[in-house]
C-alpha cells in the first residue's frame, strides 16, 4: 500500500501555496479580496519570469 504523501514531502511550490493558504484563513481575509490580490501578484510574478528568461538569451 502506498502512504499518504505528506506536506513536507511535497514539492516547494505546493508547501508554499499550504502556508499562503493558511496564512489567509488565519486572518480570514474574505475569498474575494484573495482572488483579487493573487491576480496582482500572479502578474507581478509572470513579469518577472518573462524578464528573467529575456536575461537569459
């Protein structure tokens, strides 16, 4: 039988969205607003990328 995969087994991207997951309950900041916030920084994030990847070449 296989175990369970625990968080801490996960990879990193997967323990960091469980702590920004639980950081957000914690302070029970409203569904909307998250969604609202995680679209800013998704953006942020994605300029990044694109810029780190534009460095490479």
């Amino acid at each position: 039988m296989n175990k369970p995969t625990t968080v801490e087994q996960a990879p990193q991207h997967v323990k960091l969205a469980v702590d920004l997951i639980m950081l957000l309950e914690q302070n029970q900041v409203p569904p909307q607003q998250v969604l609202d916030a995680l679209e800013i920084v998704k953006q942020d994030y994605l300029k990044k990328a694109h810029a780190e990847i534009e460095q490479k070449n």
